[in-house]
C-alpha cells in the first residue's frame, strides 16, 4: 500500500470515531432542565399563551438529540430577552398540536406574533441567529 493510502484511511478511520463519539455522547446526554421563564405548553394552554406579543414555540423530544443542543440556547434567551415569551410543547405527548402546525421535524421553533405564525425556524441554530430570526419575523 502507498503511503498516502494509509494516511487517508487513518484520517477516515479517526473521523468515523469521532462522529460515533459524539453521535453517543449526545444521545445519552441527560435532558436541560427548563429555565424557570419557559412556558411548558400544551393544548390546555397553549391558546392562552398565543396572547403574547412575542411568543417562540419549542416542539421538541426527550429523545432528540438536537433539541437537547437548542434546549440551553433557548433558557439563555428566556433569560436574557423580556420581550419575547419562549413556550415549549412535547411532541411525544401533544401530537394533535404537532399536526395541526405541520410540524414535521424536531426541533422546530414557530414564530407568533400576536397570535398568529409569522416565521419558523428547523434545526440547530446559534442564539445569534435565532434571535434574527425572530426579530426579522416579528418586524416584516
């Protein structure tokens, strides 16, 4: 075998480690506790709280390794943002709101300006770019 043969399966072989790594270490990552500002929602309350001005909608799963990625992101905005309400519905346990918002990936934040969706946002995000988002929805 050539050198450069070798080089490159070593690099590979170090990759695929890496990512079964931290495929692992995310899975098994224990759940973010809810900053004390979350709204944990569901269908009892989640009409009321679409009464906000500015209200973000976590749909989430214990189970999902990127939504225990947002999961912080979103307490430090809870924390830090007054004009904006973060709410967060289960998915394992509010299916009916899932489908009634065509949600169809988790983690997906929906957007609500007074009641009514102006934006959504799917995926991983940096707080940066979540509070864009948000702003740029709630302002066009």
């Amino acid at each position: 075998m050539s050198t450069t043969l070798i080089i490159i399966l070593a690099a590979v072989a170090v990759l695929i480690g890496f990512i079964t790594f931290t495929h692992f270490r995310v899975k098994n990552a224990k759940p973010v506790e809810n900053s004390k500002k979350i709204i944990v929602l569901g269908n009892k309350n989640f009409k009321l709280a679409l009464k906000k001005e500015v209200l973000l909608v976590d749909f989430w799963a214990p189970w999902c390794g990127p939504c225990k990625m947002v999961a912080p992101i979103l307490n430090e905005i809870a924390e830090t943002e007054n004009d904006i309400v973060i709410g967060k519905v289960n998915v394992d346990n509010n299916q009916d709101l899932a489908k009634k918002y065509k949600v169809r990936n988790i983690p997906t934040m929906l957007i609500f300006k007074n009641g009514v969706e102006v934006g959504r946002i799917v995926g991983v995000k940096t707080k940066k770019s979540i509070l864009n988002d948000v702003r740029s929805a709630v302002a066009g």
